[in-house]
C-alpha cells in the first residue's frame, strides 16, 4: 500500500517524507510519541506560553535551502539568541567573549586582557578553549585557565558525565571563545523563529495526500532487520521499498552489540508571575554541588506575542540515558568517546549489509545536527533517492 516506510516523524523523518511524497511516493511515516516534531515539539501550557517540550529550540542557519524548504511551512520572526552564564555571581555573556572579560575582570587588567586577545587572534574570530589553552603567552594562558574552570570545566562534567579530555574535542568546540563585542549566541545570516511554533511546522508538511501519519507506536517490533539475508521485515512481511530510520540503532538491532551511549535530560517546568530572568537561556556553568542543572530556559522570550501575566521555565539536568529509568529515559545526545564511536560503527555496518535500510538523523546516524542541517540534509537524500 505505500512504497516508503518512515520511522519517526522528526525534522528528519518528515522532511524525507514530504520530499518523497512530492516526487510521487507513498509514504508511511510511524511515530512513537502521541504527536509529530520530534524533539522540536512545541505546544501551548497553562500560561499561554509556547513551551519546548524537550528544551529550547532556536532557529538559526545559513542555509538558503532549509529556508527555502521550511518558509513553506511558516512565516518567521526575528529573534537573537542570548545567553548569560553565572561566574561567581554575575551574570555575564556567553559564549565567553570582550564583554564577559570586562564583566569579571579589575578594568586595567581587562583592558590589558582584551588587547592580548585581539592582537593575537584578531576582532571577529573564534577561538575553541582548547586552543587558547595551548597558548604560550601567559596573559592568554591566565585567561584560558579562567574561561575552562569557569565556563567549560562543571558544565561538560554536568552535561556529558565527562571531563573535557575524555570527549571528542568537537563537543568543546562547539561553544568557542568569541574575539568580539557581539553578545549573540549565534552568528548565522538567518536568525528566526516560526510565528507559530515548529509543531505546526510539522503539522503543514505531513499535510499531503500521500504521506499517511501513524502516531503512538514503536515501529521497532513490526520490523525485523536481517543483515546476513540483506532483507528486513515489515510486520513479518520482506519490505523491499526505503526504509528510512530515524531512532537508535542498538534498539532496532536489539542491542545485539550492547548499548550505545546517550545523555539525557530531565526538565523540572516551573510556573512564576511577569519575568523570571534578563534573557531565554541563563547557563550555570557551576559545580554540581552549587548548582545541579546546567541551564535555565524561559520560553515566553521565544515567542512572537508573550503574555504578560505569567512566565514559564524549565530547569535542565543532564542524565545517563536509561530506557527503564523515571529520570533520563529519552536518548537525546550520543555521547562522543571512542569507545562509543567504535560501537556505532559495529551497528552501522550491520544495517549497510541491508541495501533498502537508511538510518537518518542525529540518532540514528549517531551524531549531533541543528535543526537547519538536518533538514539540509534529510531533503538531499530524499533527492538523491528519487533518483
Ligand atoms: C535539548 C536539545 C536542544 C536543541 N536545541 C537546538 C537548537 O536550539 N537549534 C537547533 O538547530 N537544533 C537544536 N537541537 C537539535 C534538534 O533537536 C535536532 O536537529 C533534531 O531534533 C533532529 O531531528 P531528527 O529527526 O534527527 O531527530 P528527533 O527530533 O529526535 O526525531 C526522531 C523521532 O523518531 C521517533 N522515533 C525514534 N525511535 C522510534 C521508533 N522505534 N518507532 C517510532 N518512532 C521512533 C522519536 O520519537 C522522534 O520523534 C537540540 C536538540 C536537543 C536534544
């Protein structure tokens, strides 16, 4: 009755999914949770506040393709990003950049601080901490020491479970040292948010007369993948069209290798009158004995029209992925170690001996993609499928 099977209806999955249902294919998409979005769920709470259920999403990117895609879907609004982190009882901007040094350092010594920094690495560049780090000049050294301890050091203990050296150097380079006055979190061309939320995003583009939308169902025990027949089953069934897969790996082979690690989170969703704090995310980059949670999201700054009575945040604390436990039993982030990497691939090569099996997406693929790149990405492969 359909000629692709979709497992899970994220950015990933629904944006193959409207792509291949264009280029004329039947598509059946199977979701797990009661509603569509993925991880980019949003919906309206008691507060009328757009809350992201499984933490903030801000939209940003230089992909004139993902646009394009999306802005058929939505209309958008401007929105910038900014984020402060507490350092010893202030809060200052992050990522850590001109401004955070003259917001914690004497003025003389900031003053000295930023023209070291300018000088060597020049205005307007980013410098990952592990790079600043490596410097011989003892003003940057002195620096670099007090971003790590301050900014990186508890936070990735908190949010990975890990020190900084146990992990791939990418996850650290991700939030760089910025050489520059610009406050924003992100510096992409395209800053926006959808008017009315990213599920009705979801909502419009699994709106097609052949895309067929089944919620509230693991897909995993109607399929059978059998890598040494090069086949996979479909309710007992070989199913020989795309089978596009968007969740974990381990689960869809049973966790015939063990398990692959993931962290988690939990959001404890609070409810305050007016305003709760200066900007949408404020990042406690304490240790855990300070602060347990890394961060504090306020979701009314992300909307187009606020109310003004209520606000609504969401304190996060990472976890160890668990599937049986109360707390942490979501797979949010695969956790980069070697170890891990290497298990990946053992899963990986089981599901290329299957032709018609396509793992897609940040779990599946066993790696981190924003929302613009997985879309990019996701319509590129559903092109090169059409083909
Ligand atoms: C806390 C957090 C904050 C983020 N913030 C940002 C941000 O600010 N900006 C940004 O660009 N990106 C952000 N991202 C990344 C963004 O969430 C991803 O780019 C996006 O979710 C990737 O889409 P996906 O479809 O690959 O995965 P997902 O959104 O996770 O979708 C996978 C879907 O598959 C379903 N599924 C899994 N297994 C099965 C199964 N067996 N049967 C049926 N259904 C199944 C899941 O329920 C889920 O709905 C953030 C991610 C997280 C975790």
């Amino acid at each position: 009755m359909f000629d692709v099977l979709v497992i899970g209806a994220g950015f990933a999955g629904s944006t193959a999914a409207r792509r291949l249902a264009e280029g004329g294919k039947k598509v059946l998409i199977v979701e797990q949770r009661a509603h569509v979005g993925g991880n980019a769920y949003d919906e309206p709470d008691e507060n009328g506040v757009l809350r992201h259920v499984y933490g903030p999403h801000i939209f940003h990117t230089d992909s004139t393709k993902a646009v394009e895609f999306l802005s058929r879907f939505t209309e958008w609004f401007p929105y910038e990003h900014k984020v402060l982190g507490y350092i010893e009882g202030k809060l200052v901007p992050i990522p850590f950049n001109l401004h955070s040094i003259e917001a914690c350092f004497e003025p003389e010594k900031a003053a000295h601080l930023r023209k070291v920094l300018v000088d060597t690495y020049g205005m307007g560049t980013k410098v990952p901490i592990l790079k600043l780090r490596e410097s011989d000049d003892p003003a940057i050294k002195e620096l670099a020491e007090f971003i790590f301890e301050h900014v990186f050091k508890y936070y990735t203990m908190k949010q990975w479970g890990y020190t900084v050296d146990q992990l791939d150097p990418a996850v650290t380079g991700r939030v760089p040292v910025s050489v520059s006055e610009d406050d924003r979190y992100f510096g992409n061309s395209f800053q926006q948010m959808p008017a009315e939320g990213f599920t009705q995003i979801f909502r419009k583009m699994l709106d097609h007369p052949n895309i067929e939308v089944q919620c509230g169902e693991n897909a995993v025990p109607r399929l059978k993948p059998l890598p040494e027949e090069g086949k996979i089953l479909w309710d007992g069934e070989e199913f020989t069209g795309p089978v596009i897969y968007t969740g974990i790996l381990d689960e869809l082979f049973g966790y015939c290798l063990g398990e692959l690690p993931y962290r988690s989170l939990w959001f404890d969703v609070q409810s305050h009158a007016g305003d709760y704090q200066p900007v949408t995310t404020v990042n406690y980059p304490t240790p855990a004995e300070q602060h347990g949670y890394t961060r504090i999201s306020e979701y009314k700054k992300l909307m187009k029209n606020p109310p003004a009575e209520r606000t609504t945040i969401a304190v996060e604390y990472p976890f160890a992925y668990d599937r049986s436990a109360e707390k942490g039993n979501i797979p949010y982030y695969p956790v980069f170690t070697e170890e891990s990497q290497e298990k990946y691939r053992g899963y990986k090569e089981l599901a290329d001996q299957i032709p018609n099996l396509y793992p897609l997406g940040r779990l599946a693929e066993y790696r981190y993609y924003d929302m613009d790149k997985i879309t990019e990405h996701a319509l590129e492969f559903a092109e090169e499928l059409l083909k």
